[in-house]
C-alpha cells in the first residue's frame, strides 16, 4: 500500500455562465459580481458557454495530442526555443526552461538547475500567427514546422488566436465595468491592432513515475503565477492542476471540468488592479486521485495536455493601477520594481526561466 496522504478537497472555484454576461441586466450584473468575487478570492474561475466551439478546442487537442507532440524529437527540435527573453518563440524540450517564483538571483536559479530534477514537460511557445511588414509589430515570427512538414498547422493557429483573442476582448471589457470605468475598451487599447503581444503556449507533460510526485520531490511543472494580465486555459480530462489556499496554506486540486475554460489573473493585472484582483500560485502535479488517500493503484500517471492563452498588452506600457483601482487591494504575489513596462516584467521573468542556462552553458 502506498503511504498515506490526507485527502484535500478541490478548491471552490465558481463556474460563471458566460452566457448570463449578454442575458438580462439582473443576470448581466450578477455575472460581473461574481467575476469580481472569485478574482478577488481564487485569482481563478471557470467559464463556461464561452465563445469559442468546443469542436475547435478538441481540434487543438488533436493537434497536441495525436501530432505535434507524437512527432520525432529531432523533428520538433527543428524549432527549438533559443535561450532568449525577448524571442520567446519554438519548441522547448524537457529541461531547456525552469519556471521559479520569486527567486530574482540567477545564480540560486542555476544552482536549482543542476540538483533538482527537471520539470517533466515540452512545451511549444508561439506569439501573434500574422505576419507584418513593421517590424515593431511582431519583432520575433513564431517558429513553426513548414508547410509541407506539419500541413494544415499554420493555418489553424490563426483561427485559434482569433478566437481567443475574440474572447479575452470581451473579458477584459467586462473587468473595465466591474472597476466603473466608463471607456469599456480601456483594457483592450492597451493592445495595438495588429500588433498584439499576447502569447500560446501548447503543453504537454510527460507520463513519469508516481511516487515522486507523492512526495513532493519531483514536478510536471513548478509553483508559479502567470506573469501576463489574463490567462485563458484549456486542459484535458487527465487532472493535475492545483491552486494554493491561502487560508490553509495547501495546495487545492482544480478539476477538469468538461466545456469549460479556466481564466486566471496574472502578475500584470494584479498591479494594474492595485492588488484587489489575484495572481494566485499554481503549480502542476499528478491528478488528485494519485496524489492523496491511500487507494494508489498506479505506479505512473499518464501524458496530460494544455493549451494556454496569454492575455498581454503592448511591452512599452507602463504597469500603473488602473481608474477605479486607486485603493490599495491586498494581493502582491511578487516584488516590482518603482517603473516597470509590461516588457520589463516579461523579460524578468522569462529570462529566469531561459536564459541563465545560455551563460552557464558558454562560460
């Protein structure tokens, strides 16, 4: 029998009817108050009857799941991710990012490298699908297989980011109503047409050992909050996601739930949000039924798949509270500095993550 390890509750995150949000104004505004409610207490929701068809969702998980990921390494490493903050762009194989939280000194990062084992996940990093003749617009072009290699990819990757840049602008005009902003499209000008800096990241975390992840020595991926303004993520029925409680100080499972898609505040919406809105710390592990009580009858747990959007606005605009949001709320998931940009934030945070392996490797 597997040692004995408490049984946690899931955490109470609320489902929001994201229907209710164009339906009468009695149940527009409760959906807003309820927004509101849970990103102040979980930093999360689920959302669902959201606007992008559930067929496309199972389209992208195909395209993870049975093609992508399945492909040779060598294939995939022929877009590998460079060790660079700004070009965040390619295939990052098992080991070449390690995601911290709060840990500013690169070099406890590269002493963490090389005693920890690595987070058993891939990952493929993508930006804005469309091409421009400013090179101000989409500095780094994404790194995709051609054409004739992975056919058919290049084009449903604009159909995605359309259509979840089409639902992070109506969540975000919501958040400008629940903090009394008159302007709806304050959030949404903060991103230039065409020009748009948000970010996909399509993950795939590796079938590995169980016991392990029971006893806390290993990880599918670290503790961590996102770093942009909104998250849009989309997971598979495997489970493994889990949120700290910081009434308890554990770490809650937040089960799949089938239609839906998690929405989470990042480290840029909680400054610009003065601390009223939550960038809540979550991490990656086994699903909950692996992870607690004592009724283990696995010794592995299997591959599990997700798609994440990252909602960002332009990298030069300063990270200030935003109208409405003058009063000092009481989340700060981490230190910035007096005068950060969106970009300066990005690259801290990402260049922890790449490129302190980049020196290490040619000292």
């Amino acid at each position: 029998m597997a040692d004995m390890k408490p049984e946690i509750e899931p955490a109470n995150i609320p489902v929001i009817d994201f229907s209710l949000l164009s339906s009468s104004e009695q149940d527009h505004v409760a959906a807003l108050r309820q927004i509101d409610d849970a990103f102040q207490t979980f930093g999360f929701i689920y959302l669902n009857n959201h606007t992008i068809p559930q067929e496309m969702v199972e389209e992208a998980f195909s395209w993870q799941s049975k093609r992508f990921f399945d492909l040779p390494h060598d294939v995939k490493q022929l877009i590998a991710h460079p060790p660079n903050a700004d070009d965040h762009r390619g295939f990052a194989e098992v080991g070449l990012g390690l995601v911290s939280q709060g840990i500013w000194d690169a070099a406890k990062i590269e002493e963490i490298r090389k005693s920890a084992p690595p987070e058993q996940k891939e990952i493929l990093e993508m930006g804005n699908p469309y091409n421009s003749d400013d090179p101000k617009a989409n500095p780094f072009p994404n790194r995709l297989l051609p054409e004739d290699c992975f056919p058919g990819f290049q084009d449903f990757i604009k159909k995605w980011w359309d259509q979840c840049i089409n639902l992070e602008n109506q969540l975000i005009r919501c958040l400008c109503e629940i903090i009394g902003v008159s302007d709806r499209d304050y959030l949404a000008k903060q991103q230039t047409p065409g020009a748009n800096r948000s970010h996909m990241s399509w993950l795939h975390y590796l079938s590995m050992p169980l016991h392990p992840l029971r006893e806390r020595d290993a990880s599918r991926l670290n503790v961590h909050t996102d770093f942009g303004q909104l998250t849009l993520l989309f997971q598979d029925s495997v489970g493994g996601l889990e949120i700290h409680d910081e009434e308890a100080n554990i770490f809650r499972p937040v089960l799949p739930k089938p239609g839906t898609v998690i929405v989470h505040v990042g480290d840029m919406l909680e400054k610009q949000s003065n601390g009223r809105w939550k960038s809540a710390l979550h991490q990656v592990t086994a699903p909950s039924q692996h992870m607690y009580g004592n009724q283990i009858t696995e010794n592995s747990v299997v591959d599990r798949y997700s798609v994440a959007f990252y909602v960002m606005p332009d990298y030069d605009l300063m990270m200030e509270p935003l109208p409405g949001c003058e009063d000092k709320g009481k989340w700060k998931s981490l230190a910035w500095d007096e005068r950060m940009t969106a970009g300066d934030w990005m690259r801290r945070r990402v260049a922890l993550e790449y490129e302190q392996q980049n020196k290490a490797l040619v000292a």
